[in-house]
C-alpha cells in the first residue's frame, strides 16, 4: 500500500505537490484548483494499492479541473485505461465528444491513449481503477464507444459492478497471491460488463445516433459565443430534428440546455484562470462565451463554481503567483 497526501506542507506548496503526487500515480496530467467559498485550503490524499496488473487508489482531495492534453500523451510511455467509481459528490469526465457526470456509486470509464478532462465542483471521494487497455480490449474491442458514458451505480448491471468493486477495493490488504490471481480478470469481466450495459441502455445506442451528438456538441463548441444558440439551431446545422436532438442528450441524462450552460461556465471558467486573458473584464469574458446578461452569468458562475467569478480569477491568479507562474 502506498499512502501519498499534502498533509504537512505549506498552503502555497501544496498543489503544485499534489499535481506531481497524481501524475506519478496515474499518468502525466494539468491540474487547477477549483475554488470554493469556504476558501478552504488545498488538501488530498492518495491511497494506491495494487491487484496484479490493475492499481486501485482512492483519491479524497479538494475539489479541481484535471487535463489530459496532446501535449502529455505525445511524451508518455502509459497505455492504460481508467475508471473513476464516484463515492462522494459529482465528477464530469470529458474524452471523445462526450460527458458524464457521475455521483455516488457511478462509474465511468477513460483512455490515456487520448485527451480527457475531469472536473470536480466539491470536496470529493473517488476510487479510481487503472488496467492496461488490452486487458479491457480483449472483453470491449469497441473500446472508444465507452469513453465518458455514465454506468449507473444504482441498479442492473452498474449496481452489482459498483458494489463489488467498491468492496474488493476495501478488502485487497486481505487478499493472497492466489486469490488475486483469480481476481484480476473477474474485475475485467465485470468492467466490460458494466460499460456493454450502459452502451445498450439509451434510447439510441446506435453508431449513428452517437455521429450526430458529437456533431451536436462539436457544433455547441463552436457557437458559444452565440447568445442565440438554442436547441432548433443545434438541431438544424446537424440536419436532426429538436425532438431527436433531445431525445440523444436525454441518454447522457441530462437536457441540451444545462449542456450549453456547462460548457459556457467551464470556458468562462478557464479564461478567466488564464493569464493572457487578463485585460478582458469579466463581463467580457462572459459576453464572449454567449451569455447575454452579466447578472444571470454572476448568478450561474457562482451556483456552478461556488463562488462569484471575481474572487474565482483572484484566487486563480494568486495561485500562480504562488506557483511562480508570471
């Protein structure tokens, strides 16, 4: 059992500790902070044990936005895939024009092989299984068609994989050599069986039906900055119709709607921690991202982030000051 945490360091030392802790942990990463209003310092912990091939790690840290880029893929030597099983609060993971948010007792699954995005809001507690991708390929060749889609922990096939996941990783100090032999590919197993049961549980499960809402999200990604972006005109530069176009995001449990509003906060999000940024007011950078009244996005940013966007871009640039970042 390895046990990595931030407890005993300095505050304006902790995170940069914590992003070198994860990507020695798990594979080569960015991180920021999220800030809260409680205005609590940076904190987390990591307790990794192994099964064989798989490491298992339970992560209980403050709430942050993780990047997997281009950049760190074109440099790293990882072929493995994850699984984050959520035990407390939300995390949304991004990879191949999807998202799932995932609350306690999901889980989901994400490839280090491509770029992906995990976003915690909250203080949170997460399990995190880490496997070579051949040892899911061989049980799911469609490997990519799972990435970022949600598994229910409640019920089905979700509930029984979460659970028995959720035990073993709590029960692995007690395994022997042979036991964990046996274990390994049963966890494989499960896995797969898991994600077919959430890839057949939507509405459209279909090759086709995923084309046009990764159009549709691709599409949203580039019209942000249109106040005017609305559920008939996603649905017209897609040539799908508004009932279909709902019904595809309804699969991801969530509306088109609070899909857009996400992603104009994350961008609002981002630009506001970036530094080059830092002439634009935050009106501007609100206007920028498609919002249309500088209230309503205050009002939003701070139901999304905790905080008002404000003392978000202070707190972010004391960070990397902090950090030594200019």
């Amino acid at each position: 059992m390895q046990v990595l945490s931030t407890d005993g360091v300095a505050e304006h030392e902790r995170f940069e500790l914590w992003r070198d802790l994860i990507c020695g942990v798990f594979v080569q990463l960015d991180c920021e902070p999220v800030y809260t209003a409680s205005g609590a310092p940076f904190s987390g912990r990591i307790t990794a044990r192994e099964l064989g091939p798989i490491r298992v790690s339970e992560v209980v840290t403050s709430p942050q936005h993780v990047v997997r880029s281009p950049r760190q893929i074109a440099r790293a030597r990882e072929d493995d895939v994850l699984v984050s099983l959520q035990l407390t609060e939300a995390c949304t993971i991004r990879q191949d024009g999807r998202a799932a948010t995932i609350t306690p007792g999901d889980f989901a699954l994400y490839d280090s092989s491509r770029p992906y995005t995990l976003h915690m809001d909250q203080p949170f507690r997460q399990l995190v299984w880490q496997l070579p991708r051949t040892m899911l390929l061989d049980r799911a060749p469609a490997l990519r068609d799972h990435t970022a889609v949600r598994v229910p922990g409640r019920s089905g096939v979700g509930a029984v994989v979460s659970t028995f996941l959720t035990s073993l990783a709590a029960r692995l100090d007690e395994l022997s050599p042979a036991e964990v032999t046996q274990l390994v590919g049963l966890v494989a197993d499960l896995l797969a069986s898991g994600l077919g049961s959430a890839a057949g549980a939507g509405v459209e499960p279909s090759s086709a039906a995923r084309l046009h809402l990764e159009r549709a999200k691709a599409h949203i990604d580039r019209r942000l900055d249109d106040p005017a972006l609305d559920p008939a005109a996603i649905a017209a530069a897609v040539a799908i119709s508004p009932r279909y176009l709902h019904r595809l995001f309804a699969t991801e449990g969530t509306s088109v709607g609070r899909y857009v509003l996400a992603r104009r906060l994350e961008r609002c999000g981002a630009q506001l921690r970036d530094p080059a940024l830092a002439h634009l007011t935050v009106t501007e950078i609100a206007f920028r991202a498609g919002f249309r009244d500088a209230g309503h996005f205050s009002r939003t940013f701070r139901r999304h982030f905790g905080m008002p966007p404000s003392e978000y871009r202070r707190g972010a640039t004391a960070t990397g000051r902090a950090a030594g970042r200019p």
